[in-house]
DNA sequence: CTTACGGCCTGGGTGC
DNA sequence: TGCACCCAGGCCGTAA
C-alpha cells in the first residue's frame, strides 16, 4: 500500500536511473486504469524523462523539459493499493498483472503492474498545471507548525480523518496515520477541535519523525509494495500499532485494539492514546509524557470491539 | 461550508 | 474442488 514513504522511496529509485532516458515504445495491455491510453500510446515514444518526482502519492514523470517548467509534458501516476513500477531488464520474466511497459534507450524496461488496478495513470500534455493536483493539501515533511495548526485547529472533524484527508495533508495513508497517532499518543477519533496546541505539535513532530523514519527504511512492504529495483522495504518491522490487534503495545504492554475510524481499520493502543482526554483541571504538571504501566491490564482476550466512546458526540452544542 | 457515510473499483485469501 | 464472501484504500456522490 504505497503512501508517501514508499512512493518517495520510488521516486527516487526511479530519478536516479530514468532523467535523460528517451521512452522508445509503448506498449499497453489492460487499460482501464488509464485516462487517456491512446494519448501515452501516441505522445510518449520519442519523449526524454526529465525528471522523477513524488507528489503527494503521486508520481511525476516530467518530460522533455529542457526548460524545467511545468509546461513540459508530463507522465501522471498513482500506485493505489498494489501498483508497482520497476525498471527491469526487457528479457526478465513478466509477472501477472503487467499492464505498461516503457521501453528506454538504454536497453532497460519500465514496466507497470497492478494486482487491482486501483492505481491510475494519465498523461498530462502541458504538465501538472490544471490536472487536479492543486487540489491536494501541503507535503506533510514541508509544512511548518504554524501551517499545520491552521489546517486542523478548530476543525469538527475526528484527527485521523483529516490526516487521511489528502485535500489537507497529501501523502499520509491509513498504515502512517495510525503510526502517527500512536507515536503522538493521540486517540484516532478525537476531534481536532478538542486538540490543544501542544497536542498538535506533537502531532507535526510524530508525522516528520514517522515519515522520516518510513523513508530512511524504504518504506513499509505490507503486501505488494516494492521499489522500483523490486526490492522491498522494512518499515514494516517498525510498525508499532498498525495490523497488531490483540499484541502488546510497545510502551505499556496493553493490547493494541482495532476500531473502524472514517471507514478505516485503525489500530491503536487504548492506554497510550485514550479517546478522552483529561480535562486540565490540574494546571501546574503536564500531562505525563511516558505511559507508566503501572496496572495490570485484564488478561489479553478478546477486546470486544470495545470501541471507547469519545467526547464526540457528548458535547453536542446547539 | 463542513462532516459522515455508503458504494464502487478488483482480485487474493479464507472458510465452508 | 469449487464457490461465495469479505476486505483492502482512495475517491466520489449524497445526505445531514
């Protein structure tokens, strides 16, 4: 499931080998995943790769830009769930799913594959200007604090939600949304309007660390995910919340729980992030940083979906 | 305007 | 052996 880290992770394998290629030839199999294929089919041979970049989880092939303005052409294309780009030898075996392959004037092949074809590909005549990316919120490894308050603060909206929300944050997916969450210590469900200020730049500082982190490990291989030399990453062995239900929470030993938060499986640790947050009464201390597992938590067992409640819908106000 | 929710795309895995 | 069904994530339309 490729978010930001992995597609950063492929952009880079791909803007290492792909700037200076020329596409030779096009050759499509299924196509409904493409917006426009006679278009690629009829414009991209002959054209030279300029530049590989990540756009949120997009990819950006820019072509043929000997000027570097975003005028020049350019190859759109978003991974989905399973979609893989990997620059390859044209002799190595063609696996299940290949829709595209690019043949390059270095005798390589980039071919596309996509288990679901959830992923999407377009190209793009006079570049990304108008083709519905603008649309898409701030890089979440760019945007300042200040940035970043703006867009949530005061919002009714559940945290994760907005996380998720690409027109506010592009990039974050649903397996670093949780990661996030959980190094933030912050419940899924809680509306970021219930959210102080400090909680909010924590959250900035979970979601730089997290994503940092996910791209120094070349991302998080799940399921399909690999880069674009194949290889997989292994951010996946950092998971700390996501796809553990019932395992221990790596900061207290509770069992990590899993709630469907804005339509998403979210898995979270009811200790470390609970959904209500003290009211501040106590000024003075703060709010203690390390969850102490002092009490014994109930023997494992099944949590019964146990979603706890949230302040949500608690103040209601007219 | 903002938020919530259901449905759709596709095919692998699971359980009967 | 076969088959129905669930589920994954992003996006869009609709409802409140």
């Amino acid at each position: 499931m490729p978010e930001l880290p992995e597609v950063e992770t492929v952009a880079r394998g791909l803007q290492a080998a792909l700037p200076g290629r020329r596409i030779l030839n096009v050759r499509l199999s299924k196509t409904d995943f493409i917006a426009n294929p006679a278009e690629i089919e009829r414009c991209l041979p002959g054209s030279r790769v300029s530049r590989v970049r990540r756009y949120g989880k997009f990819l950006v092939l820019d072509l043929d830009s000997s000027t570097a303005t975003s005028q020049s052409p350019a190859l759109l294309i978003h991974l989905g769930m399973t979609g893989r780009l990997i620059l390859c030898r044209p002799e190595a075996p063609v696996a299940p799913h290949t829709h595209v392959f690019f043949a390059l004037d270095d005798g390589r092949e980039l071919r596309y594959t996509d288990i679901r074809r959830f992923g999407s590909m377009q190209f793009l005549p006079r570049g990304v200007n108008g083709s519905g990316l603008e649309k898409l919120g701030v890089d979440p490894l760019e945007v300042s604090e200040l940035a970043f308050l703006s867009r949530l603060r005061g919002r009714r909206a559940r945290i994760k939600a907005l996380l998720l929300d690409q027109g506010v944050l592009r990039g974050i997916g649903n397996i670093y949304a949780d990661e996030i969450l959980w190094r933030a210590r912050i419940h899924p469900m809680c509306l970021a309007a219930n959210l102080k200020q400090d909680e909010l730049l924590c959250l900035h500082r979970a979601m730089r660390d997290v994503l940092n982190e996910a791209i120094r490990l070349r991302g998080s291989s799940i399921s399909d995910y690999v880069d674009a030399e194949g290889l997989p990453g292994t951010f996946q062995l950092r998971h700390r919340v996501y796809g553990r239900e019932g395992k221990k929470c790596f900061s207290c030993g509770t069992p990590i729980r899993r709630a469907v938060v804005a339509g998403r499986s979210s898995y979270f640790c009811p200790r470390c992030q609970p959904a209500l947050r003290a009211p501040a009464r106590s000024r003075g201390k703060s709010r203690e940083l390390s969850a102490p597992p002092k009490n014994q938590n109930r023997p494992k067992q099944h949590e019964h979906d146990g979603v706890p409640k949230p302040g949500g819908r608690a103040h209601a106000r007219p």
